[in-house]
C-alpha cells in the first residue's frame, strides 16, 4: 500500500511540475500579445489606412491574393453591406431562391458569410461575382454564385429559424497582398511583410518595437495572437490551405476540375469551424454557377 501511495504522491508531482512548467512558458507568449493588443488600441485610424495602403502598393506590379480583413468592432447594417463581404447578417438572394433545406437532423443550414470576388489572378469569368456560403454538417458546404448582383434583384431570404445566436453582420475589408513568385501563394506572415516593404517598421515604431505583432493586430484587429495562422485569416486566390488531403473537386455539370476561388478560417464572430479548421471554396471557370466548399480541420 505505501508503494502504491509512495508512486501516486510522485506521479503528482511529475504532473504539477509540468504543469507549472507549461505555465511559464505560456507567460512571455501572453505578455506579448497583451502588449501589441494594448498598442493597437493606441494606433490612429491615419496609420492604420497608411499601413494597409503600403502592403498594397506593394502588391501592385507582382503576384498577389486579396486579405479578407475583419475588423469585430465595424460591425454593419446588414441591409448596407447586401451587395458587399460581409460576415454574419443576411445573404444576398435573387428571385427563386429558398433557404438551403435542413440537415436530415433537422438543423437549417447557417449562413456564415459572402464574398464578393475581385481578385485578377482568378480570371475574367470571376470578377464581380458574389458567392454567398451556408455551413451546413458535412463534409461538402453549400455556396451560391450570383454573377451581377444588384439591389433591383435582391429578395428577402430568411432561414427557418433565426440561428442562436446570431451572428453580427460585420464587413470584410479586401486588401491585395504581394505573395512570393515561388512556392505556394498565401498570404505571407505580419513578420515577413515587415521585412519586405521597408516603410513599415519605421511607421509602426513609434507604437510598438514588435513590428510584426502590431501589423497582426491591424490586419486582424484584437485577434488574440501576435502572428496569423493559417486558420485565423480569409483570402481570395493563391493556392488553398490545405490541411489534410487536396479536395479534387469536379463540377456537376461537365465533370472538369473546379480553380480555387477563396479559403476562410475561424472569422466568424462567435463561431469556430472546426479544430483549427479552414473552409476552401472551388468554382467551374466553365459554369460559375457551380461552387463547392469544403471544411478541413487538425
């Protein structure tokens, strides 16, 4: 019996030692995102916009993919944000839509986001397009693809069941972002942009020696991080995140690969996707009509 108890009183206290262990070590990462998130809060509007301009100035003349920034705080009237990206609020719908129908648990689909799409590098049958997505519990989600959308087409489309909660209607602000000529294109890291486009650092020093961390915070304001992840940001073009293995998909209607139109993580305001997850969205260059999402996670 007092070997018994001798190993449990030393089994204690291997785990309380790691523990303490792991909470030391979680200190500096906490302490640092708690300074670059009070020093955003200290940064004007005027460096905010000067920052953002910079990074897509220097997209201009090379490859690039469009950020979809998420500001929780520029939260929208969600009848001003219809023909626009926006997260949460009301989808955009035309005459002879209907809300996507119930999961065979009966859960009505949610409507998470839109986007409008804008990014060159996906080619003219793209552009002004609006894709509206409803997450649904699948592996394949449910997108809609609307090719001039107007405010004379629009109707009111609401689901079942209001969802609980709702989620607030927030705009996503497109920013065009330079990405590297070789390997795969996504957004670089708030380090590397500040390593490639000298005029940021000087412009950020005089709120935060941590370069990197404050341009996270203005890139994706209060994230509680001092670098981006792949499953806390939202871009069109490139090449998609992928986390486990390439989706393939095909198009209903004649059978050819779908281009990847846009990828988004956890920036649904109260809602995460999954473990670390990200939802890829393809599309039919031949029928844009057709879209597909897919919902990868850890």
């Amino acid at each position: 019996m007092a070997t018994i108890l001798t190993f449990l009183g030393w089994t204690l206290v291997v785990i309380l030692g790691l523990a303490g262990l792991f909470v030391l070590a979680c200190i500096p990462h906490n302490l640092r995102i708690r300074r670059v998130r009070r020093a955003y809060r200290a940064v004007p509007k005027e460096i905010t916009d000067r920052a953002l301009r910079l990074i897509e100035e220097a997209a201009r003349d090379g490859p690039s993919v469009t950020f979809l920034r998420l500001d929780e705080e520029l939260q929208c009237d969600p009848r001003d944000a219809l023909l626009e990206s926006h997260v949460g609020g009301v989808p955009y719908a035309e005459a002879g839509d209907t809300w996507p129908a119930s999961t065979p648990e009966g859960e009505p689909p949610k409507f998470l986001l839109q986007v409008h799409l804008d990014e060159p590098s996906l080619g003219a049958v793209w552009q002004g397009r609006l894709l509206t997505f409803f997450l649904i519990f699948d592996y394949e989600q449910i997108v809609r693809s609307y090719a001039t959308p107007s405010l004379d087409r629009y109707v009111p489309l609401g689901p079942p069941e209001p969802p609980e909660p709702a989620i607030p209607c927030v705009r996503l602000t497109h920013v065009r972002m330079p990405v590297e000529s070789t390997g795969d294109r996504v957004p670089p890291s708030p380090l590397r942009l500040c390593q490639t486009i000298p005029a940021i650092p000087p412009l950020l020093s005089r709120y935060s020696s941590d370069h990197g961390g404050l341009l996270t915070q203005i890139l994706r304001p209060n994230v509680y991080s001092y670098n981006l992840e792949h499953w806390q940001v939202a871009y069109l073009g490139g090449d998609p995140t992928l986390i486990q293995n390439p989706h393939d998909p095909k198009c209903d209607e004649c059978g050819k690969p779908m281009r990847f139109l846009f990828v988004f993580g956890d920036v649904i305001p109260g809602l995460q996707l999954a473990d670390a997850g990200v939802c890829c969205v393809y599309g039919c260059d031949e029928h844009p009509h057709c879209c597909k999402g897919f919902i990868d996670s850890h």
